[in-house]
C-alpha cells in the first residue's frame, strides 16, 4: 500500500511536470510568435516609412503613374502591419499587465500607419492626379479651377483621417511603456500632427481659392503695395494701387491709382477706440495711414471703404504685397521690361528700365527718390512696375512651382496679406499668418508683436538696420516674464542730410532734422499680461501704455541720427501663458530671418 502511494504521488507529480513543460513550452512558442510578429511589424511600418520622401518626390513631380504604384506600395507594407497587429495571441495578450499595454501601443501605431496611408494618401494621390498646377495658375486666358473645387472634399476627408490617427496615438499613456515603444510612439505622433495641420491648411485652401480666384463669377480685390522705405507697422506706406480682377483664373490689372490721388477722407470713416488711441483718427482719415494698425483686416475694411468713397466701386477684399515679394515674383518669371509714356524720364534719371529679382528692391525702394524728384513721375514709375511684373505673371511667363514659392516665402514673412468681404472666406483666411491679425486664431497664446510706424515723413526707413529679440527672464511670482530687446541703427551717411533728396529726407517738415529718422516703436504682448517698464540704452524711459484686444501695448517715440545705434527694451510681466514664446514683427528691406534673433533664455536659480 505504502508503495502504490508513492508510485501514485510520483505519478502525479509526473503529470504537473509534463504540463508545466508543456506550459513552459506553450509560452515559448507563444513569446517566439509575439517576437516573430513584432519584428514583421517593423519591418514593414520602416518600409512603409522609407517609401513616403519617394512618394513626395513623384507628387512634387506630378508623376501620377510612379505615385500611384508607391503608394500601393505602402498601403501593402502597412495594412501587413495592421494584420500582424490584429493577431488573435496578440490581441489577447495585450489585456495583460506589464508587456499588454506595449503590445497595445504597438497595435495603434499599426492601425494609425493603416488608416492614414488608406484614407489619408490615398484620396490625396488620386486627387493630385487630376490637378495641373501649371495650368491652375491665373492666366490672361483663365484657368479651369473645377478640378480644385472638385478636390476640396477629398483633402477635407484626407485630413479628418489624418487628424484622428493623430488624436488616437495621443491618447496613449506612453508613461508605462517601455523607452523601445514610447519613443517610436512619440515620433509617429509628432510626425502625424504636423501632416495634420498641412492637410487642413491644404483643405483650407481648396475650399476657398476656387471662389476667390472667380470660379463662381467676376471677383476684384484691391491690391496694395506697400512701400518699405516708409515703415508701417504691416510693413510700409500704401504706395501703389490697383485693382486686381480674377474671372475663373483669369487674371487682370484694372484701374491703378496711389494714396495720394485718393485724398483726405472727410468725414472720417469710423475706427475703433483702442485703435484711435493709439494709432489717432488718422486710420480713418488717409489711405497712407489705415495700416498704421498692425491688424490688416481693420487696415484692408478701411482700405475698402476709402476706394469706395473714392471712386464708386465696391471691392471684394483686399491683397497687399511688398517690392521684396515683387523680387521673389521675378526671380522665378524672369526679368521684365518697364515700359510706356514714362520710359523717356526713366531713361534721362539713369533708372534702368529692365528690373530683375536683383535690382527691384533697391530700385522702388531706394533709388526712384534719389533720382525722380516729381511724386507723380515716381507714381507713374511704380504703376509700369506694376502693370509689367503682373503682365509677366498672367501670361504664364516663368515656372509656377518657383512662382508659388515665392508667395509663400512672402506670406511667412509676413509681406503678403489678404482679407475678404465675404465672412465665409475670411473666417477660413483668419485662421493663418496671412490674415495679418493681432487676434483670433492665427495668433499663437504667446505671441509677442513689434511693429514700427514711421514719424519723419520721408522714407528714410531704406536706410534703418534692425534686430529684435525675446528674453525669457526668470520666472516672478508664479508668472513668466519676457524682455524684448529692439537694437536699431541708421546707416545713412554722414552727410545725408545734404546728399539725400529732400523727398527722402522729409526735408524736416514735420519738425524732425534732416538725416535723422523717427520711429514709433509700438509692441504687442500675450493676452492678459502687464507691460511692466521700458529703457532706453539701460535707462528707464516714459512710455504710453494702451489696451488693443486684450493685449498689453507699449509705444516708445525713438530718433536716430546718421551712423546712430540705439537698444530699446520693453519688460512684460504677469504672463500667463507657459507654452514657447512666438515673436511677429514689421516685415521691412532686411531679411525677417537677419531681423528676428533667437529666443535668449536667461540663467535663474533653482527654486525661481
């Protein structure tokens, strides 16, 4: 009996151990299928991942056919991915703890990978397909925009799925993950966000350019093109204008006129009060005053409302550019000749009547006042520029890829801006730079302004160096504070005063010496905070505090002599605001990138 016990006790005990190593066995097999899978996974997200610059290239191309077989590609790549991940061990092992919520990660990569290569690219390369971006461009002939009205709700569903694999990775705690996971994880994220946001701008775009480019009938938009060499705080003076009609792409130079000839608004048309406080009825009064305001779409209603006033007919928004945007313009159709009744003065003042991307800025800018003394013959000059650089655009002259870069060049640099009387367009336009607004959607939380207002008369401004810089200083009272540092130099010579036309000088007119340049220095900080103080080269100087939209402004008056450098700071405090600091500032002759220095975070002590 004895004996049948220990032989019944090692029997079982036989039993436990077979299904243990069977267990054991199991789990291997099953860790070994995880591995396997896992590894398929990555290899095919990597490959999918290695074929999207090739797929940018071919769009870029606009090879359909070489687009078309790489997505497929992909598409393969990642819906073998998404199978991997849908495998019935890994489903169920993603519910234990520990090794599940990575197993779980990895599948939602999986699927996002998925769903934006399926309902992501793929409308987009099929859309893409049907669109000729040479032909889209306005033309003397018109342009057939139907495609690009028809692809509007295809980009708008591309970017809606984009936005959603986006927002499900975001919701991951990557806390727990294991480093192998969460950084792939976080990379994929920060990769989709950005596509996220191109694609809605792209879907933007679709849905309004057709109708404001004429698909729906005639549209005529007041173009404006402000004058650098006499600062404004969107850039420069209202010099040239014209109207601007598109009629289903195609494109026309209408009636051209300047600020001046519009003349002296009377009455006044109305302004807002924090604006009149600050910038005087002047905005509603003159043509060369409305963006005096660095808020365009109160600059560009004005601007309607005066032309008008004026001349009886009503536009349907405004466009403004700057000579620098010209010279982008140019670069890409090439050069173009300045002809008509004025060609004979521009020829005896030694202007040359053939302006490139080179030459156009110092020409309009610089060398116009220097040698045509009469403002009408200048006026004359600058419509020709005109009538020439969107002749040269309208008959397809030059590449429309490097055309197209060059507005959008212009358009981060703050130089080309548009508002539309039509309240659908507009709220769509005022989500973006372009929109030039100091409030509403396109203003990051942070965002700090500096804005320059000429007060010579003149346009001495040609000859003003700037640079401007955010200072993050150490954090007071649970509240981030920030200096911005302005440092200005006139570099006219010595001798401007007599060198330089009167013109250019302002001839001290308006009570400033000749060769000297005054400037109002006008900032804009975050909502809600205080714009606490302001110096002078280190000392403490007055300054007029004002509220815009619930922003804090500071406006400081600053002269400068020949060969003079001044440093202007203002000290904001009671920021609320933690996100990074985002810095706009009046787009000018120079640069934006040589204008705009790096952020300068100060050293503070632990604890502050």
């Amino acid at each position: 009996m004895a004996q049948r016990a220990r032989q019944g006790k090692q029997g079982r005990l036989l039993r436990v151990a077979f299904s243990l190593l069977i267990l054991c066995a199991l789990v291997g097999a099953g860790a070994a299928w995880l591995a396997f899978k896992a590894a398929a996974i990555r290899t095919d997200l990597e490959t999918a991942t290695s074929l999207v610059p090739q797929l940018k290239e071919e769009i870029l191309a606009s090879n359909a056919a070489a687009a078309t077989s790489t997505l497929s590609k992909i598409r393969d790549h990642t819906a073998a991915a998404r199978h991997s991940a849908e495998d019935p061990l890994w489903t169920l092992t993603s519910g234990l703890p520990w090794l599940g919520p990575n197993l779980s990660a990895i599948a939602q990569v999986a699927n996002s990978a998925d769903d934006v290569a399926r309902l992501g690219l793929t409308p987009l390369v099929s859309v893409y397909d049907s669109l000729d971006w040479e032909t889209l461009m306005p033309s003397t002939s018109g342009t057939n925009l139907e495609p690009l009205k028809a692809a509007a709700p295809s980009v708008k569903a591309s970017a809606y799925a984009v936005r959603a694999s986006w927002e499900r990775l975001e919701r991951i705690d990557t806390s727990e993950l294991l480093q192998q996971v969460a950084s792939p994880l976080l990379q994929a994220s920060g990769e989709l966000k950005q596509a996220t946001s191109a694609l809605e701008s792209a879907a933007d775009a679709a849905s309004v350019a057709p109708g404001m480019l004429g698909v729906d009938g005639p549209r005529n938009y007041l173009l404006i093109i402000q004058n650098n060499a006499e600062a404004r705080a969107s850039g420069g003076i209202p010099g040239a204008l014209a109207v601007l009609g598109l009629d289903k792409g195609k494109l026309s130079l209408g009636a051209q006129s300047s600020a001046n000839d519009i003349g002296i608004m009377s009455p006044s048309l109305p302004v807002d009060t924090q604006q009149q406080e600050i910038y005087s009825a002047r905005l509603g009064k003159y043509m060369q005053d409305v963006n005096l305001t660095p808020d365009f779409p109160t600059a560009a209603s004005t601007a309607q409302a005066m032309w008008e006033r004026k001349t009886g007919q009503r536009v349907d928004g405004v466009l403004s550019i700057d000579p620098v945007v010209l010279s982008y313009i140019l670069q890409a159709t090439g050069p173009v000749q300045v002809n008509g009744p004025e060609l004979a003065a521009v020829k005896a003042a030694g202007l040359p009547t053939e302006l490139t991307g080179s030459n156009v800025v110092q020409t309009l800018l610089s060398d116009v006042y220097a040698k045509i003394q009469q403002p009408k013959l200048q006026d004359a000059y600058f419509a020709g520029v005109a009538q020439e650089v969107f002749s040269a655009l309208s008959s397809g002259k030059g590449e429309a890829k490097g055309i197209i870069n060059g507005m959008i060049r212009g358009t981060e640099e703050g130089r080309v801006l548009a508002w539309s009387s039509n309240g659908a367009e507009q709220s769509v336009i005022s989500k973006y730079p372009l929109s030039g607004s100091i409030s509403g959607p396109s203003v990051a939380p942070a965002q700090f302004g500096v804005y320059f207002n000429d007060g010579t008369g003149a346009k001495m401004d040609y000859y003003v160096k700037r640079t401007v810089q955010l200072v993050k200083e150490c954090p007071a009272d649970g509240y981030e504070q920030t200096t911005i540092r302005i440092i200005s130099s006139n570099t006219a010579a010595g001798d401007a005063a007599t060198s330089l036309p009167a013109y250019v000088t302002g001839g001290g007119v308006f009570g400033v010496r000749p060769g000297t340049i005054q400037t109002n220095i006008v900032v804009y900080g975050p909502v809600q905070a205080n714009v606490e103080s302001a110096s002078v080269d280190g000392q403490k100087t007055p300054f007029a505090p004002y509220l815009h939209a619930n922003r804090p402004v500071g406006v400081v008056a600053q002269q400068l002599a020949p060969g003079e450098s001044k440093t202007v700071e203002f000290t904001f405090g009671k920021i609320v605001q933690h996100s990074e600091p985002d810095l706009v500032v009046t787009p000018s002759v120079q640069s934006v990138k040589d204008v705009v220095l790096p952020t300068q975070n100060e050293s503070c002590a632990q604890g502050q």
